[in-house]
C-alpha cells in the first residue's frame, strides 16, 4: 500500500518528508515504556507529544495547560507539566496508555 500526499498528513523537517506513521528510535522506545510494568515516573511531556504526533494525533491546547487529544478516533485531555517538557505523573502515563490502547496502538 503506498502512501499518498492527499492520505497522510506530512511534517517537513530540513527538507525531509516524514509521514505521520513513521517513528523514531526514541519515539518507539517512549512507546515500550509507557506500556512498561510498573508504570514509570521519568517520562517527559514532549516525548510523549512527540510520539503521539507520529502516531497522526491531532493536539490542541485547552485552557490552562491542558492538552487535548484526538487519536485515531478517540479523545483525551491530558495536563501538562509545569514547566513545559517535564516529567509527567503516573496517573498521566496510564492516561496515555488507555488512550492508546483505544486507538488500536501497542508497542508490538
């Protein structure tokens, strides 16, 4: 199945077309991680956004800091750490994770 402009949405970077199901090395292991056992406390907000994003999330930012999120036809809303692109919380991870695995996402 080949990918088309029209279908995808695209982020350029330096003139290099990545397309949104496209992840990184550190976007796939924030993947494995949030789905680690037990749950961990070292995550970084903008890790979590980043791997999100090349999962074709659409985010927008809410009132205060919070951060909605529309996945694959699922939502979230989600806090984000003060300040920006610090540790989230526990119960936030879990969040993301259900998300997630509601929008048919694993790390497998």
């Amino acid at each position: 199945m080949s990918k088309t402009l029209d279908d995808d949405i695209i982020l350029r970077y330096h003139k290099k077309v990545v397309y949104k199901t496209d992840m990184n090395h550190k976007q796939s292991a924030t993947l494995k991680e949030i789905f680690a056992t037990p749950v961990p406390s070292d995550l970084k907000w903008r890790d979590i956004e980043s791997l999100l994003i090349s999962k074709g999330a659409v985010i927008t930012e809410g009132r205060g800091s919070r951060v909605r999120v529309r996945l694959n036809g699922e939502k979230g809303l989600f806090h984000e750490p003060h300040p920006t692109g610090k540790n989230v919380c526990k119960c936030t991870v879990k969040e993301v994770r259900r998300l997630l695995e509601n929008a048919g996402i694993s790390p497998e």
